[in-house]
C-alpha cells in the first residue's frame, strides 16, 4: 500500500458483515430445498472488489467466481449458456449493480413499454452472446438474485437530483453511467443506450464509447456538406467517479488535435463533458456586492465552490472516492525513498506498516486452505477472460 492509513471500500465492508454471509447461506439452503423437486445449480458471482476473505468464505458456501464491472454480464451470460436454464446466479454485493444489469435485460427485452426498443434473436446473438435468445435472456433475468444491502459510497451521489438536471438541461446529450450509479442515472443512460445515444457499462466502456463518438464527429465534420451544423458541440454525460474525467478530456483531445494536424482546414469540433452536480451541492453566495461580477446587464454571482471538501453530496454532488485518492504520486516517492534507503531500522518499521493486512494466513476452511480457496474465484475469472 501507497500509505500506512487504514483503506477501504464500502462494498468490500458490505461483503464482510454478517449480513452477506447470512444471505450466501440462506441463498444456498434454498436453492438444496429447491434441488428436491428440480435440477436447479447455484452460481455465485462476487465484485472483485471484495477481500480474500470474502471470496474464500463464500466459495466454501456457494462455487463462486469473481467479476469486474466490464465482464459481469458476459461472466452471467457464459455461465447461463453452459449450465443451462437451471442455473441460479447469485450476484453481490454491489446491489446497484445488481439491479442495474436486471434492468439492463428488461430494457433489452423491451419492458418498461420500450417495445419499439426490444431486441430480436438476431439482435442479442449479434451484440450480446451467440448461444442466447430473448427467451434465454428472460429465464436468466428471472433467476437473477441481488444481495440487498451494498453500495458504493461514490456512485450512491448520483440520485434523482442529477437525473432531473440532465433531462432538463442536456437533452441533446450523450449519456453514459458506470454499472454501479443508482437506478435513477442508469435508467435515463440504459434508455438512451438502446438508441445508440449513450452507453452503460464500465469505465472502459464508457471511454470506448466517447472516443468512438468523437471519432465518428471528426469525420463528419470533414464532410463539405456537414459545414453548417459542424459547429455544433458533442455533449457527453458522466455518471461514475470523478477521477475518469481527466483520463476522457485527455483522450477526445488527443483525437481532435490529430485532426487539426491531418487537416488541410481548420477543425472546429467541439466536446463538452460534463459532470452533473445537483444545487444542493453548490456553494450559495449571500452578499451580491461581494464576490460578483457586473457585466452591465446583470450581476453574477462568483461561486466560489462546492459546500465542502470535493463537494460530494447524497443528491448528487463532485463524487470522488477518498480512498482511491490516497493513491497519488507523492506518495508513491515517499514508498520508493524509503525501500531505497531500507537499510534503516525505521524505515523497514514504516514499510512494515504499508503492507496489507494478512488475515488469511495459516486458516483453513473444510480442510482448505483459505488462501488458496479465496484464489480461486479470481482464477476462474481470469481463465474466463481468456
């Protein structure tokens, strides 16, 4: 670790209460229950971003295999089609995430009256997996289950506020939101996703999605006939951590100034993004005679800023994660300087300190070790990945 201050995850917390096990064991005393009157077979697909712990725990209770936020559907749609109608999925603990890939496969499947949005075989063998159908899609929709109580503290900031906001404000807009915002964002991204008017997946979806969209708008504009409308701006919303901004400004602007050099022409494409705030998160300013600004038409208010620290607010502010933050570059050098110079009985004392705590060494589950057992989940998704 990059410090020696204790780290952690709200989801990865969620996943190590009492609550989650619980879940996991009542899940599996069922679905025995259930396996004396059919051939029903339970899955356990489990957050990467989960302890050792956790994994071990509940590949002892459940076979369990881990995800990420780019391969949980295609993880749930293997394994639907090599194990069959019967299988059970168990998915945890992300509980947006849960829920936003059942609703992911009812917008496919046109519910919510999206009829005219609801895709055909052809469609879901195309774009989604070659061994399903809409009626395959519905039986695993159907037998998806979604442990109740976990979430991330950063995606929980995305609520109606900011959804209110969009579809007031940026109806022209490209959508996009991370797998793990709440149902209020994924809704209005999956509702335009379906129209090829945004995208809901993971944060490599989502670059994915913006550069291929800028790319497509160079081009455009590099058509004579598109000269009157070429100034109007691509506007992309982003609903997931705020640290992905920086890696998506650099990459449209990378791709428009390629442009600019490989063009005889001058190039006016333009890019918005944009990171929703909702006003509860902005910083009011009370006096109109101090911090402002006269145009001679109107007084505008400066903003210095938001209420507080990142300005991260439940109705939707900045939302950054503290933790991932702790991960910069000076700390970094300050790691580095210190293995350099571990010759020095303090130091070796500090370094001490930064390694992560090892709770699984010499445990054994059923026999097992627990290491090793909290392993596999991780090496059935990479051998999947393959």
């Amino acid at each position: 670790r990059l410090r020696s201050q204790k780290t952690c995850c709200s989801l990865a917390e969620a996943a190590e209460r009492d609550a989650y096990r619980a879940w996991l064991m009542q899940s599996k005393n069922n679905n025995n229950n259930n396996n004396n009157n059919n051939n029903e077979k339970a899955l356990h697909v489990v957050y990467i971003n989960t302890s050792l712990e956790t994994k071990a725990v509940s590949h002892a209770t459940m076979p369990t295999i881990a995800c990420t936020s780019s391969n949980v559907l295609q993880t749930i749609l293997q394994a639907s089609a090599q194990v069959g109608p019967d299988l059970v999925v168990y998915y945890g603990p992300d509980t947006y995430m849960g829920h936003n890939l059942i609703a992911m496969l009812d917008g496919i499947l046109g519910g919510d009256n999206n009829d005219n949005l609801a895709w055909t075989d052809h469609d879901v063998a195309t774009k989604l997996h070659p061994q399903h159908t809409r009626e395959s899609l519905k039986t695993l929709r159907n037998a998806l289950r979604v442990f109740p109580q976990g979430n991330c503290i950063v995606h929980h900031m995305f609520g109606q506020g900011v959804v209110d906001n969009v579809k007031e404000h940026y109806k022209d807009a490209y959508v996009c939101a991370h797998l793990e915002v709440p149902g209020e964002m994924f809704g209005i991204a999956l509702e335009h996703s379906l129209r090829d008017e945004g995208v809901v997946g993971s944060t490599s979806d989502i670059l994915t999605f913006i550069k291929a969209k800028v790319k497509q708008a160079v081009l455009d504009n590099d058509d004579t006939a598109n000269k009157d409308t070429k100034k109007k701006p691509l506007k992309f919303i982003l609903g997931t951590e705020a640290g992905m901004v920086t890696s998506i400004v650099q990459s449209v602007q990378d791709i428009l100034e390629q442009a600019s050099s490989s063009s005889s022409s001058s190039h006016d494409t333009l890019v918005e993004i944009v990171f929703p705030v909702a006003s509860e998160a902005i910083s009011q300013v009370n006096d109109n005679n101090k911090n402002s600004v006269d145009d001679g038409t109107m007084n505008l208010a400066i903003v210095p800023g938001v209420p507080g620290g990142e300005g991260c607010s439940t109705s939707g502010g900045c939302a950054t994660c503290p933790f991932m933050k702790m991960n910069d570059v000076d700390a970094l050098h300050n790691v580095l300087d210190m293995v350099l110079q571990s010759g020095h009985d303090n130091n070796n004392a500090v370094l001490q300190s930064h390694l992560p705590p090892n709770r699984m060494q010499g445990k054994y589950i059923n026999g097992v070790s627990a290491m090793e057992l909290g392993s596999e989940p991780i090496l059935h998704m990479r051998h999947f990945m393959q």
